[in-house]
C-alpha cells in the first residue's frame, strides 16, 4: 500500500480496531530513506553491539510508525530480550509497562477476555486491563501517555502496550549494549544459532573484549555454538546442563573458543529460507 493511501485510511477511517502501520528496512526503501538521515538516535542508546553484523546481517531493529487514533500493539515483550527506544514525533500514545516478573498469562489477561473477543489494543486497555487491575495482585506498573517530542525507554524482557490517542507518527530502535547483552547473547545463540555464529566471529575481528565476554558467559553456561557442534559432531544444543547432552561429552575451556578462521571462509546458503545456514568451506 502506497503511503498517501495509508494517510487518507488513518484519517477518514471508523474501524473499531484501526490498521497500525509499522515500517521496517527504511534505510532501503529507496522513498523514504531519507528519513534515517533526519534525526539521530539519543545519546543514551547509542551503543549497539549488533552493529558490528551490519544492516544487512542484524535482526530488525528500526521502524516508523504511523497509526490513527484507536490503533495500537497489543501486549508483547521485545524479541530477544533486546531494549527499545520510542521517540513520538506527532501525537500522543498511552502506554502500559508490567515488569519482566509478570507471567505470560497474566500480562496478556488471557481469562478475562470474551470468547470471540479479540485483544486488540483498544479492546486491552477499555477491557482487559481493567479486570487485571481488578483481579490480579498487582503491585508494579507504569501507566502513562506519551507527548510529541518524548522519548520512552522500554527495558527488555518489560511487557508493553501502547494506545495511540489521536494520529501519531514515532521512530523506534531495539539494540543491545553492556547493560543487556548478557541475556540478549543467551537468547540469540539459541533463537537465532546461525545469526549468532556470525556475530561471535564479527566481536573477534572488532571487538575482542565484547568476544571474550561471549566467549565466558558460554563456559559459564556450558554453552557451545551451533557451528562448534557441526565441526565437533556433537549433538546441537549442546549444554553441560542439558539431559539430551552425551554424557560421554567432556569439553575443555579451549573448545568453546573460534580458531582464526578468516570470515571469507564462510558461506551462505541462500536455499534455506528460515536462516542463514553457516557452512565451512
């Protein structure tokens, strides 16, 4: 759908739930590229240690966001543990955060919706979240509206929501930096194996320090990588912890560490549609 469309749609539309149009790969969309030009990302998010993959590599991180009044995201947590910037240009958005303590089942209030009842973000906040505040033992949130010109910082693993009160228009990131990627590593390298072995070898080639912490926190764990595994003939995931694990498997510290293997020796096959498949030649 052509841009000028989605705007006649946001507003003369009178859908309950309306369209809420998220944007991603704007750096390649040869139309509106021009938009990453036009501001700059907050000083305090900055660093992002998925930028060594390159655009092309690193899982989807920008979006514009453009929605009427009525439309909204339902109740979601980050993917990969990754934390969130949102910076609205126009409009106002009210938001819902609950801690990462919360359940699945209660953050979602899935008993308290109606059969046949969807959980659109409208229908969340004017239904759903009201019986949560209700019924369930609640003792941290944050509720609050979002201005033009506000930036709101979503920490990983916080479940989320927003309501857009009138037309909005937003910029949004999700990165990793010191502060989260402990836990971002632990979901990508079983999440996303294949991205993960990529990414190991792009932090020894240009960030040895942010390698070795990798590197310890998969000995700490008895981790090791999708592609060690092939290589090694050992049965993926492989875990000291795990029970599927050989318990005739006994590793050193120096199994869990990259030869230097030159990044040119690793191919892609373009076949497999889900991932990129790590092959060494």
């Amino acid at each position: 759908m052509k841009l000028k469309y989605f705007i006649e749609y946001m507003l003369y539309n009178k859908d309950d739930s309306p369209l809420y149009l998220f944007q991603s790969s704007i750096e390649s969309r040869k139309k509106i590229k021009e938009i990453v030009r036009d501001y700059k990302v907050p000083k305090y998010f900055q660093d992002d240690y998925f930028k060594i993959l390159g655009v092309d590599q690193r899982p989807p991180y920008r979006w514009l966001l453009i929605g009427p009044r009525r439309s909204g995201t339902t109740i979601h947590c980050d993917p990969l543990s990754t934390s969130a910037w949102n910076t609205s240009i126009q409009g106002h958005k009210k938001w819902i955060l609950f801690p990462p303590s919360f359940s699945k089942e209660v953050a979602k209030g899935k008993k308290y919706k109606e059969k046949g009842a969807d959980d659109e973000a409208v229908h969340y906040f004017k239904y759903i979240y009201p019986q949560i505040l209700k019924n369930e033992n609640i003792e941290k949130r944050y509720e609050f509206v979002q201005r033009p010109g506000e930036t709101v910082f979503v920490p990983g693993r916080w479940w989320h929501c927003v309501l857009n009160l009138d037309e909005t228009i937003a910029i949004t990131q999700n990165y990793t930096n010191r502060g989260n990627f402990e836990r971002v590593w632990r979901d990508t390298r079983k999440a996303r194996k294949k991205m993960a072995v990529k990414w190991i070898r792009k932090m020894k080639q240009n960030d040895y320090d942010l390698y070795k912490r990798a590197i310890e926190i998969n000995k700490k764990d008895g981790f090791l990588m999708y592609d060690l595994a092939k290589m090694k003939d050992i049965e993926w995931p492989y875990s000291a912890s795990s029970s599927s694990s050989s318990s005739s498997t006994s590793l050193s510290d120096y199994d869990f560490e990259y030869s230097d293997i030159d990044m040119d020796n690793i191919e892609y096959n373009k076949e497999d549609i889900n991932e990129k498949e790590v092959k060494l030649k």
